[in-house]
C-alpha cells in the first residue's frame, strides 16, 4: 500500500523542507521507493536540498500541461536510486495548477512508489489547498515557540476539515539547554497544546545548516548523530517500526536527561 502524505505547518521557516529531505531520503535508505513532490511553486527548495539542482529539466507544471511525460519530469538520485523527485516549478502563476491537478498527479505517482512525500508551501492559501489535495495522512512541523505551535493548531484544524485525519507530529529545532532554563517549550508542552502523535523530535543543530549547503541531506552521512539520527528514527517510527522513545511520562529532569542520550544514539 502506497502511502502519500504531506509534510506542512503553520508558520513558515520551521523545517518543512529540511524534513521532507531528510525523510525522504532516509525511507529510500530504508529501501522504500520515495518520491519527493516539491509543492512549494515559485520556490525552489528541495532540489537544492537534495543538489539536485542542475538536473531538473522538467516540473509538475509541464506533467500538469502535458507538456512531458511524468518520469521525464522524476529526477533520479544518483546517491540512492530508490528516491526521486519531482520539482517547483519556478513560475509564480500558480492559479495554472489546481487542487485537482495536484491530486491526480500524486495518484499517479502512488502507483509507481511506496511513498509520495509532499513539501508544502508556507501559508494556508491556494499553495496550501493544492499540496493538501490526495493527501491521506500529514506531518505537522513545528518549533518549540509558541507562534508556531498556535499555526500548527489552526493548521491541524484545516486538515481535519479536509478529511485529513492521520496527523503526525516533528517538533523541530528543539534546544534541550533552553527547555531546562525554561527559556523554550519542552516536548511535553508541545504535545499539551497539540493533541497529534509524535512521530519526532529533531534537534537543532548547525550540521543542517552545512548540509543544505552542500545538498546533502545529513541522513546521507555513513555515521549519523545529533538531527540526522534524530531523523532517521524519525523515518522509521513514519515506515511502521518501534523505534526506541524517551518517556514522555518521567519527571522533567529525568526526562531531559533521557533526551539528552537519546540525542547522542545511547541507549
Ligand atoms: P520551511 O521549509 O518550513 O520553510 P526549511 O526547511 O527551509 O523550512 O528551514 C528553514 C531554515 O531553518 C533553513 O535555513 C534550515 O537550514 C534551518 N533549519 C531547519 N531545521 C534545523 C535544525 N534542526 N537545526 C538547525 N537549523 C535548522
Ligand atoms: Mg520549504
């Protein structure tokens, strides 16, 4: 069974296109056929993520057009041959492309892979509607603040409305020194306001930075620590398996200790 999700938030700038990247590829790791749907028109942004850049010939908006053929428009990853993407166009007239254009294209592509991420735009615009659109399940980025946890709560409330009900949770960028100073959000008060499963916790840390540079999402990396382990457990927990949690359920100093292991990889 195919699987076809959309990776979206509230605010912008939370991690959404580092987190389709990084999922993406760590599934096609994991062996599953990906592809990677860039949504965000206008934009480009997982192309980069993925240096993938200087081969995208074709985008959704020739596939929608018929102007090419769809596997002329998937670009192949030379690292690791199960992902493909399928880029942003750059053009900004996005009233082209339709929420129904969008959802037969993923349909298509549901056929041909065993997951079909989508990487939503920012806003809960047009852009927004057409990403949403054939999606079956969701994965809600967010930060520990609290702006982008309220836009993550409305966002969850528009996907639910939409018939969207599987919804899954990364809290991004997660400072563990801050939590304990109480200067930022911990999990635990994340998942108080958003009432969602936690899927993942994803460290912040300045090698995501460097990897979007060099378009090499960190799950690429043979020894993996801080966000691209965090990452990879993520993607597993996303294909089904009992990946190792910390207990949300222990006392708050306990529990930050735990996070702070779980970070490093140590039992
Ligand atoms: P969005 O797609 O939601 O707009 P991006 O994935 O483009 O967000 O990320 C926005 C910025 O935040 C980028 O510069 C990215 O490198 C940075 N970033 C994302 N996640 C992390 C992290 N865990 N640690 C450090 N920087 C991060
Ligand atoms: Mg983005």
């Amino acid at each position: 069974m195919s699987r076809i999700i959309v990776v979206t938030s509230g605010k912008g700038g939370v991690g959404k296109s580092t987190s389709s990247a990084n999922l993406g590829m760590a599934l096609a790791k994991l062996g599953r056929k990906v592809v990677l749907v860039d949504a965000d028109f206008g934009l480009r942004n997982l192309d980069l993520l993925l240096g993938l850049e200087n081969r995208v010939v074709y985008t959704a908006l020739e596939v929608i057009g018929r102007e090419c053929k769809l596997d002329q428009a998937l670009v192949k990853d030379k690292r690791q041959p199960n992902l493909s993407l399928l880029a942003a166009p750059q053009t900004r007239n996005k009233t082209a492309i339709t929420a129904a254009h969008m959802k037969a294209l993923v349909e298509v592509l549901s056929r041909y892979f065993d997951y079909v991420l989508v990487d939503c735009p920012a806003g809960i615009e047009t852009g927004f509607q057409n990403a949403i659109a054939g999606a079956k399940e969701a994965i809600i980025v967010t930060t520990p603040e609290i702006s982008a946890v309220r836009d993550a709560d409305r966002v969850i409330g528009l996907l639910e409305a939409n018939r969207i009900k599987d919804i899954k949770l990364i809290i991004n960028r997660l400072r563990p020194a801050m939590i304990q100073n109480n200067d930022m959000m911990g999990v635990e008060d994340v998942l108080e306001i958003l009432s969602v499963k936690l899927l993942g916790v994803i460290p912040e840390d300045e090698q995501v930075i460097v990897s979007t540079n060099k378009g090499e999402p960190l799950v690429l990396a043979e020894k993996l620590i801080s966000a691209g382990q965090a990452y990879m457990n993520t993607a597993m927990r996303l294909d089904g398996k009992a990946v190792e949690f910390m207990d949300l359920s222990v006392r708050k100093q306990s529990f930050l200790a735990r996070l702070g292991r779980f970070f490093q990889g140590k039992p």
